[in-house]
C-alpha cells in the first residue's frame, strides 16, 4: 500500500518541546484512568483517538501547529496509556503478602525497560506489518482520520463529546462512589431446583463506553461466555454439589463461581491465546524475514526517504544495552533480600531476564499482529498473560527445585513472587507491542517520520512508568484487592477486583504449591477447543464469527462487569443499523461513528479520573482517623432500600438515551 497524500521530503516540526510537554501531561492522564479501569474490570482502552483530539483542540490555538505535531503527541500519550496494561499481573505481589505496598523503583524500572523493549522489539516488523500489509489497524486508522480532519481547520467536535462524556460520567461515578445515592448495579437471584444463579445488571457508564468500542461481535461473545457460566456451569454445580453447613445459597454460588468457573474460563483463555499465537507463526516469521532483508541492504537499495527512517541499529542498540542493564539491576534488587548464595541469587537474575527477553520478543510479534488484526482494545493480552505466568512458573519451579527454595521459610512465596516479576516484563512488553504499531499505522497515513515516533514511544513508556506505581498504592490504599486488604475493618466487597492479577496469581500459586485445581482448568481448555472448532466454521463457512477468547473472558469475568459491555456492545450495532436507514454517505457516516467513539472515550476517562480522586479522598480521611466513605450522605436504611438500585437504574438508561442522541445528531 502506497502512501501518496504527503512529500517524503515535506518539512515539519515534529518532535516539539511544547508537543513532549503536552503529550506526558496526556501521559499521565491517561496511566492513571487506565490503571484504575483495569484494576476495577480488567480492562483497559485505547487512548490513542482521545489524545489525538485534545492535541488538536490544544495546539490549534498555536499558529505553527501541525498534524504532524499532533501526532506525535497522541503517539506518546497513547504508549503510556496502554502500558498500564502491567497492573494485570503485578498487583499480585500484595496478593500473596511478598509486598506490602509497590515498591516505587522496582515498578518504575520493570514498567520502563519492558515498555522500551516493547517498541524495540517491533520496529523491524514496521515494513512487513505496517507499509506492505492490508491488516485493518482500525485505532491507527481511525486516529489518522481524525487528525487530518483537524489539519484540514475542520470541525471535529471531538472536545465537546470527550468532556461531555467525561462530565457525565464523572457525575454518575461521584453520585455512586462518593455520594452513594446511587446503586452500581442490580442483581436478581433465581433458584432452579435446588441450586441458584443470578442475573446481574452494571451500571457502569465506562464500561458501556467500553463496548461501544469493543463491538458488537466481541460484546455477544461475552455474552455466550455468561451464559455458559451462569445458565450452565454455576446451576450444576450448586445442583449436584452439597451446600456446606452455615452457608447460604447465594454465597454458595459465588464460591463455585469463584473457585471452579473462573478456572474453566482461565482454561478457554488460555487455548484461545495459544491458538491465534498459532494462526500469528507465519505472517510474523515472513515480517522478520522482510525486515532482516531490508537491514543488510545497500544504502542505495534501502533508497531512504523522511518516512521510511526508522531507529538506526546502533541507536536500538545502545537502547537494548541500557535497558537490559536496568533488568539485570531490578533483578538483583528484587532478589537478593531473600539472602540466597551469590551463585543462586545470579542465577535467579540472569534466568528472569533471559526468560523475559526471550519469551518478550516472541509476544511482541504476536500483540503487533493481533493489534492490525483487531485492535488495540480487542487483544488477546490476557491470555498472552496466562501463558506468560505459565512458562515463569515453570521455569521457576524448576530452578527452586534444584535449590531447594522450597525447604526455605517463604520459599513457596518467593518462587510465586519471582514468577510474578518476570511475568509483569513479559507483559508490558506486549502491552507497549501491542500498541506501537498501531501508532505507526497512524504516523505512515498522515506522513510522520517513524524514528520520531519511534522515540516518542520511548518518552511515553518512561513518562508513564513514573505514574503507575504511585497510583497503585492510591488505589490499594483507598480499596485494597482481594486478599490484600491495607486496613482490618475494611469491607472487601469495595476492593477493586483486579481480575487478571488475582487469576495469574491463583495460577503461579497452584502451580508452586500443588494446589490448583488442574481439573477445571483441563475443562476449560476442552470448552476452548470446541470454542475455536466454532469459531473456525463460523469464519470459513458464515459471515459471523465467535471469538474463543472473548467467550473464556465472559466465562471469567464477574457478570456485573460484563452486562454494561454487551449493552455498549449491542447498542452500538443498533446505531450502526439506524444511521445505514437515513441513507447517509459512508463519510457522514463514520463521522457519526466516530462521534460515539469519542463519547465512549470521555465516559470512560470521566469515571476512571474520578475513581482516582475519590481514592485520593478515601487515603486522606483514612490517614486521619476518619471513614473509608468519607464523603457518604444515604443513611444506612436508603443503602438497604430500592431505591439507590431505581435511581441507579433510571440514570443509567439516561445515559444511554444521551449516548444515542450524540451519535444520531446531525450537529
């Protein structure tokens, strides 16, 4: 694919010094709400199409401004968004006791060198994945037309949805959180014989935002997921398993659903992911071969222009070094408190970071295909998480068996901890992978040049690990996780979930302590296998298709999470119907997808920013003697009551309602 619109030799400020600025104050914006949504439902979105806009409405007001500029901006904000991506996994550091809260240098440093190695890793797939390849990038692509939109003085209205979205759900957020005049959800329990399950509404305004981006065939995915679950698996289990003594129905529920199911759906995951890495061998061998061609090239072969320049190899090199001598320190550093002979401490050292490199790099061509392949948000990497913490715990097992770490006091703890460690590298290499190429996408359609932005990603990557750690620990102490609560009287029905750390947690420590329960997870990988077999006739013989990984998602996540989703999900391909009705254009069109996109994105933004302030509220009033719901006016017969649940429920439909005017309008 030629890219003809802009002059290989057009001259423009890129790589600006009000543009770097602007891009890590976005920087940490965006970490911090991804953290906290990631924490809370175990995703996280893109924060590409948002930078873009609000670097446009900012720098528009600067004569000088260009698109080129603006590119930049959203490409360094959006790295740093998406590699808060690592709180996946290393929240459960506290989960298993080995932390008592995040050690700011050693989150700091994994986060920094795995995000830099993520953008290493994929620049020699530049070539094959991005300038000869028809994959769809559809956040590069979409990012790209917004910002020539805006380059061309045109309204996008994009600001106003953005603030609109981000106004509204922060309200929403602030009256259910904070004010808690509000319900976060409804659930009806039903009784079938004599087991039970339940049949839950969210009403959280993100997550709708979040299907809307997600689409409608992932969103019915997750929907076949809870069915599975909560139809099939959890009604048989409280049907043919006895109820213990003392417990409720209800609860009894919830414990199959949390220690059976879950694994079930941790299993579908796991085939799920192995697979598309399996689908990925190929086009991803071909991109290196491509991409090792074009580096022994002549000079005069190679016929370099402005756009296809991308980090010298003496420049990744050097890179490379720095970055592994930051892992082989943080190893160290990480290691040696458990008092370990040299020989084992360095042995520890150098197998963690040849494990992380190795099995990163290979992640890191499989996330960059996915991503052109179905987008950022829609990635597997979950499931490249589970197979990570796989691989680390194995390894790991081995080499403390031949140590005998786990004769030690805590040796079972520290081999989970360190399985962690590595994993949580391994991850924000893929995380940042994943994300890369679809900012290169949008730099190649809008005439950047690729080492700029190259080393825009850098920026974000080591902007955006500076604020991951500090808020962790805001949200850890205002809500705690499971099984790491910071304060005895806490209720840990308010913790965020953190749904992927808690289950790659389970995994290691099954693995290391001979407890996890195999036979589930065994369940779930024959659930997955049957699910690609669908999954295959679907896309070879029909228009439609079920994604495995997103039906193993629906299995694992709590119903709650996933029924805002599947309504984002549902009501987007309504809208879609709707506006093909009016006879529009496809340009009109898309320019009122894009509307909604927008929208969504602000009303994700708007409740993760308030979750983080409420947070900050929560630590301040608990550090000084005062509630953990500091800022509670319903008295505790109205939180017992229907009402939160009816307002809750009404204001949530409102939202809806107002989503689907902002998409539909003409203005």
């Amino acid at each position: 694919m030629k890219n003809e619109e802009f002059q290989h030799d057009l001259k423009l400020p890129e790589l600006t010094i009000r543009g770097m600025l602007l891009g890590a104050i976005l920087t940490i914006i965006f970490t911090a709400s991804n953290v906290y949504l990631g924490l809370k439902v175990g995703l996280t979105f893109s924060s590409a199409i948002p930078a873009a806009v609000i670097s446009m409405a900012i720098l528009r007001m600067c004569k000088d401004s260009n698109i080129l500029e603006n590119n930049m901006v959203q490409t360094q904000a959006s790295a740093a968004g998406t590699l808060s991506a690592i709180i996946f996994v290393i929240p459960g550091m506290l989960m298993i006791g080995y932390w008592q809260d995040f050690e700011f240098w050693q989150t700091l440093i994994v986060s920094a060198c795995g995000g830099c190695l993520g953008v290493l890793f994929t620049i020699p797939l530049r070539r094959a994945m991005v300038v000869h390849s028809d994959l769809p990038y559809p956040e590069g692509v979409a990012a790209a037309e917004i910002l020539k939109v805006g380059s061309s003085k045109k309204s996008v209205g994009g600001l106003k949805e953005i603030v609109s979205g981000g106004i509204i759900a922060s309200i929403v957020s602030f009256l259910t959180n904070g004010l808690y005049v509000l319900s976060s959800g409804l659930s009806m329990w039903f009784s079938i014989g004599k087991g039970m399950t339940q049949f839950p509404i969210g009403y959280s305004t993100a997550l709708v935002g979040a299907g809307y981006l997600v689409g409608i065939t992932s969103g019915l995915a997750m929907l076949a997921g809870i069915f599975i679950a909560w139809a099939g698996f959890v009604p048989y289990y409280t049907l043919t398993e006895i109820l213990p003594d003392g417990q409720t129905m209800k609860d009894f529920a919830q414990m199959m659903y949390s220690q059976r199911v879950r694994l079930i759906g941790a299993g579908a995951m796991g085939v799920a992911a192995v697979w598309t890495l399996i689908t990925l061998a190929k086009p991803v061998i071909d991109g290196v071969k491509e991409s090792l061609a074009a580096v022994r090239s002549s000079q005069i072969e190679k016929a370099k222009h402005r756009m296809d320049i991308d980090m010298s190899v003496k420049s990744i090199g050097i890179v490379f070094l720095i970055v592994t001598i930051g892992l082989l320190g943080v190893f160290y550093s990480f290691v040696s408190p458990a008092n370990l002979p040299l020989n084992q401490t360095l042995t520890f050292v150098i197998v963690g970071v040849i494990l992380a490199i190795m099995t990163g790099f290979f992640v890191a061509a499989a996330c960059a295909y996915m991503a052109g392949l179905i987008g950022t948000s829609s990635s597997p990497i979950s499931g490249i998480g589970i197979l990570a913490i796989i691989i680390s715990s194995l390894i790991m097992l081995v080499i403390c068996n031949s140590f005998g770490i786990f004769d030690l006091p805590n040796g079972d703890k520290f081999a989970t901890a360190t399985a962690i460690f590595t994993t949580s590298i391994i991850l924000a290499i893929a995380c940042i992978s994943n994300d890369n190429m679809q900012d290169l996408k949008t730099g190649y359609l809008v005439g950047a040049t690729p080492y700029r932005q190259q080393i825009a990603l850098l920026l974000g990557c080591v902007v955006g690990a500076f604020v991951i750690a500090p808020v962790l620990n805001l949200l850890y102490e205002a809500y705690g996780f499971p099984g790491a609560l910071p304060r005895a009287d806490m209720n840990p029905e308010t913790a965020l979930a953190a749904p992927q750390a808690a289950l790659m947690t389970t995994i290691a420590q099954g693995i290391f302590y001979s407890q996890l329960e195999w036979k589930y997870i065994f369940i779930g990988i024959g659930l997955g296998v049957i699910l690609v077999a669908i999954n295959l006739y679907l896309t070879r013989r029909t228009n439609y298709a079920l994604p495995p990984l997103a039906v193993g998602m629906g299995i694992y996540l709590p119903p709650s999470i996933q029924t805002p989703l599947v309504i984002g999900a549902v009501m987007g391909y309504f809208l879609d119907k709707v506006l093909r009705k009016k006879n529009l254009d496809e340009e009109s069109i898309e320019m009122h997808k894009n509307r909604g996109t927008l929208f969504a994105s602000g009303l994700i933004v708007g409740e993760s920013i308030m979750g983080v302030l409420l947070a900050a509220v929560i630590v301040v009033s608990v550090t000084n003697g005062g509630s953990d719901t500091p800022l509670s006016i319903a008295s505790e017969e109205f939180l017992n009551g229907i009402m939160p649940e009816l307002f809750g429920l009404i204001i949530f439909v409102l939202t809806i309602f107002i989503f689907c005017k902002i998409v539909c309008n003409r203005n």
